[in-house]
C-alpha cells in the first residue's frame, strides 16, 4: 500500500480534477456549484504542493476524496435535488431530500480524522481523553463557522441563497447540521480510531526519504 501510495495520489488528483470540470459544465446552478466545490479546490491547492512535506495516512486521503465527491455532487444538482437524496427520502418515508445532512455528516467525519492526524503527529495533547474532546471541539467549531459563511452568503446574494443554503423550508436546519457533523465525527472516532493510529504509527517511523 505504502509503496503504491504516489501513484494513488496522482490517479485521486486527476480523478477529482477530471469530476470538478466534468461538473463545471452544467450544473443546475453556477454560482451554488462554485460556493459548493470551492471547500475541494482549497483542499487541492493545500494537499498538493505538501504531500511529500507532510503526507497524510491513506486512510485519511480516501476520507478526503469521498467528501470531495459528496460536495461536487452536491454543487453539480444542488443538494436538494441530487437524486439519490430523493431516492433516500422515498426510502425513509420523508418529504425533505436528505442530502445535505449527508454532506454536512462528512463535514463531521472527515475533519475529525483530520484534527486528529494533526493534533497526534505534531504531539500537542497527551491522553486519549482529551484527544477525543478536542477533535470534537473542532468539528464543531468548522460546522458553526460554515453556518457563519452560509448566512453571509445569504445576506450578500438574498433569496439567491436558497440553494446554498439547502434548509428547504426546515427552521431547525443550522441546528441539525451541526449535530449531523457531530454525529460524523463521533462516528469517525468509535469506528476508525484504531485503524487511524496504526497508519499514523507505520507512516510516522518511516524515514522522510521512503515518504515517496
């Protein structure tokens, strides 16, 4: 696995290259794809030039790469009219399609991972305890400022927001979001823990020459 690692890379970069331009040709609405898939381009732009610096665990980067997928669907139909979410709420038996809380449930699983990389490889907190409180504290902390920038967007563009937005009529959305985030992340930490601490171990205690 270790050794395929650059070569995954270049092929997850180019594939989410290749869905951000094929879903740059005609999304339902173009300034809602970009508010949408800008979250990606900005993990590009970081993740690139440092992946030899500071590479992160497999793990992590199949984390990224799924939640990049979710929000380029999201930003290509909008999330309320991505079709599985429709699929999901017939199947749920409920009238708003679910999609965002989908989005919003990654936004919560996929930074936990990340703080976690952080806050175990740069040695910044001891005991297990503590890690878990402080990864969930920055969870929360991205979810409630992402509802900041939604309601800046909607001040700045009006009833233009709704689809950014994605509340659907729901006056508890900004709530449920954040808790759907806070569910992911504590999801992310009973299930992925201990598989996340053996990759940090293995990637850790390898010399910075055979990072390639």
């Amino acid at each position: 696995m270790i050794s395929g690692r650059p070569a995954a890379l270049i092929v997850a970069t180019f594939s989410l290259l290749g869905l951000l331009v094929y879903s740059g040709i005609a999304p339902f609405d173009r300034p809602t794809w970009a508010l949408e898939v800008a979250p990606v381009v900005v993990a590009l732009a970081i993740m690139i030039p440092t992946w030899r610096r500071f590479p992160l665990t497999s793990l992590l980067y199949c984390c990224i790469f799924m939640h990049a997928v979710v929000l380029i669907v999201g930003g290509t139909y909008t999330y309320s009219r991505v079709p599985f979410g429709f699929q999901l709420a017939d199947l749920l038996g409920i009238e708003r399609n679910p999609y965002d809380k989908i989005g919003h449930f990654f936004q919560g699983f996929v930074p936990a991972l990340v703080a976690r990389e952080i806050l175990i490889r740069g040695a910044y907190v001891n005991g297990r305890g503590m890690l878990g409180f402080l990864v969930l504290c920055v969870v929360l902390a991205i979810s409630a400022f992402y509802e900041l920038i939604e309601w800046w967007v909607a001040e700045l563009i009006g009833q233009d927001a709704d689809e950014f937005l994605a509340t659907q009529g729901y006056v508890w959305d900004t709530q449920s979001d954040m808790l759907f985030a806070l569910i992911g992340a504590i999801v992310a930490l009973i299930c992925l823990s201990r598989w996340h601490d053996r990759q940090i171990e293995t990637l850790t205690r390898r010399p910075a020459s055979t990072r390639k």
